[in-house]
C-alpha cells in the first residue's frame, strides 16, 4: 500500500511524544492544518529532510498550524536525533515494533511528510525528499498562519531537488 495521497481523509493520529504529553491530531486540528513527518533515524534522507522542516517550524510553527515529526524508533535514539538534528518541533514515538500509525497512513518509504488541512483531509503527500513539495508546504503553513512564507532554502545552499527515500 502507498503513502495516502491528497484528498483522503487522514486516518487520527494519538501518540505520545517523547516528551511524555500525549498528541491527538483530532485536538490539534482544531487550532489548524497539521504538518506530520514520518521517519527513521538511521535513514539518510531523513537526515537531510528535517532540518527543513525544522525550518519551517521555527518560522511558522506554533501559531495555526501544528508541526510534528512521528518516529518509528524508540524514545532514546528518536531523542539523540532530534538533538544532533537540531528538532525543536514535537515528535510523537510510533510503536517501534508494530508501527500502527505508520501503518495507518501507508508509509512505505520514509521521509513521508503530510499536510493535513484543518478538515482533516491530507493536502499534501509528499514520499521522500521532493523540493518542491517542500516549498508547497512551506507556502501553505504560511499561507495558514496569515503570514509570507520565509524562504525554506537559502541560496548559498546547494539543495537536492529530489532524494529518494
């Protein structure tokens, strides 16, 4: 099964993040669209995907829209990423065995990174590293909050325009 595509009603999200709070996207959703990035720790391109996110995060975060990242490792290694990293957004533990959310949104190949509106339908499905899509989010949490978007990218950077996951 692929990663669910735009249009499609995201299946709820209730998991705890590694700080020990407990996240719903149904709750979350109530303030606003939900950015979700699914990743590994030990994948490549995850490595490389969110620091942008990050990006994103401390650009817009915490106003509208909701951005988390959900971890299919444990809470000790999703911790040591997220500080070597630089992750500042919450991120929720996914069952490191069973992956039952992951399961949920048909995640295949990690990074998958979602833009859930605020009716609960996905906006955008982004599978691995894709710039564009990146930028599209981007525009759209900013669009969201009522704001401009702040460049994700800067243009000393040389930056792929896509990876596969």
């Amino acid at each position: 099964m692929a990663a669910l595509s735009t249009g499609t009603t995201a299946p709820d999200i209730n998991l705890p993040t590694t700080s020990r709070q407990q996240f719903s996207l149904q709750d979350a959703l109530q303030r606003g669209p939900v950015v979700a990035v699914f990743f590994k720790i030990s994948c490549p391109v995850c490595q490389y995907a969110l620091p942008y996110i990050e990006r994103i995060h401390k650009a817009q975060g915490n106003k509208k829209v909701t951005i988390v990242g959900v971890s299919q490792n444990d809470k000790r290694e999703t911790e040591m990423f997220m500080k070597e990293y630089g992750i500042t957004f919450p991120v929720l533990l996914d069952d490191s065995v069973h992956y039952p959310v992951s399961n949920a949104y048909g995640i295949t190949n990690v990074p998958t990174t979602f833009l859930i509106g605020a009716d609960g339908n996905i906006e955008v499905s982004s599978v691995s590293w894709a710039k564009g899509e990146i930028d599209e989010i981007n525009r759209r949490v900013a669009e969201a909050n009522g704001a401009s978007p702040t460049p994700v990218f800067r243009a000393n950077e040389q930056v792929a325009d896509f990876r596969a996951g």
